[in-house]
C-alpha cells in the first residue's frame, strides 16, 4: 500500500516536470520568435 502510495507521488512529480519542461521550451521558442520578428524590423527599417 505504501510502495503504491510513493508511485503514484512519483508519477505526479514526473508529470509535473514535464509539464514545466514543456513550458520552458514554449517560452523559449516564444523568445526566439520574438527576437525573430525583432530582427526583421529592424532588417527592413534599415533598407
């Protein structure tokens, strides 16, 4: 009962993390975007 107890308190702590991992790759691509676009701007303000 208690080993079934730990598992599912593991499954969650994975779960979350992934969840967290998942966030950090979309704010990481969101920042590229960004930059991205940023660049653009300023590509096509210098022509």
């Amino acid at each position: 009962m208690g080993w079934a107890g730990s598992k599912t308190g593991e499954e969650k702590i994975r779960e979350v993390a992934l969840i967290l991992a998942g966030q950090c790759i979309a704010i990481l691509l969101y920042n590229l975007s960004q930059s991205e676009s940023a660049n653009q701007t300023a590509i096509n303000s210098n022509k």
